[in-house]
C-alpha cells in the first residue's frame, strides 16, 4: 500500500477536511472548512508541509499553489479541479482524487467559490497569499 492510499483510508477514518502525514506518521489534523488551515500551515508552521503527504477535501487552484510552493511530495484530493490537478502534475506533485471538477462553487452554491474567485489571474503562490490574508481579515469581521 502506498502513503497515499494509507493516508487516503486515514483521512476518511478521522472524518478530517485536512490531514498531513510525514515519515509514515499522522502530523496535523483539521476539520474546519475552506482553506484557512492550509493557508494558516503555510504562514506559520511550512516545514511541517514539506516533504509530507496531504489529504484534503477540496482543492482548487489556490491549494495548489500553496502545496507546490510547500514542496509537498503527494495528495488525495476527495475533489479537485482540474486546473489544481495539473498545476500539481506539472510540479511533480503524485496526486490521486475521488472527484475531478471543473470549478469550486461557494457553499451556498450560488457562485463560484470566493478563494478561486481570487486565484483565477494568479500564477504563483506569492500572488495569491495576500489575497487570501484580506480575505480571511473580512471574513472574520
């Protein structure tokens, strides 16, 4: 079994929205929605993404960014775009999905999610990061 397919069955197993595994061994769990943890992962604590293996619930092209500026090794993604799927192909990131979609819609579904909304001119994680920084800042509010 590979570290994707055990981090797979772990992630379903602890009911998470991102787990992280490192040398074989569960590092960070989180259940909140939406890309905060990830983002929060990237600013404060980077070294426990490089190098691991990440299963998350929904990544677009935002989360990929991040991820390959991480220097991640792997991810399951339950859904991904297929625009984060070949941003993280074309890095050499191994990826597995349950569901590959075209776009990720906002959770009332009435619009496209705002994160993606923010990344669709982005090209590198260093473009996107402070726009989810004053996203979260007004989301809080």
């Amino acid at each position: 079994m590979t570290d994707l397919q055990k981090l797979k069955k772990m992630f379903y197993f602890h009911d998470a929205s991102l787990l992280i595994m490192k040398n074989n061994n569960i590092i960070y769990k989180s259940t909140n929605k939406g890309i905060t943890s990830l983002y929060q992962l990237y600013i404060n604590d980077i070294d426990k993404l490089d190098g691991s293996y990440i299963a998350d619930k929904i990544i677009g092209k935002a989360g990929a960014l991040i991820l390959v500026s991480a220097k991640i090794l792997g991810i399951y993604a339950h859904i991904i775009t297929y625009e984060a799927y070949n941003i993280l192909l074309y890095n050499n990131v191994k990826v597995t999905y349950g569901t590959k979609v075209p776009c990720i819609i906002n959770r009332d579904g009435s619009d496209l999610c705002p994160i993606e909304k923010l990344a669709t001119e982005c090209n590198a994680t260093a473009e996107i990061i402070p726009m989810i920084k004053e996203f979260l800042k007004i989301s809080e509010k």
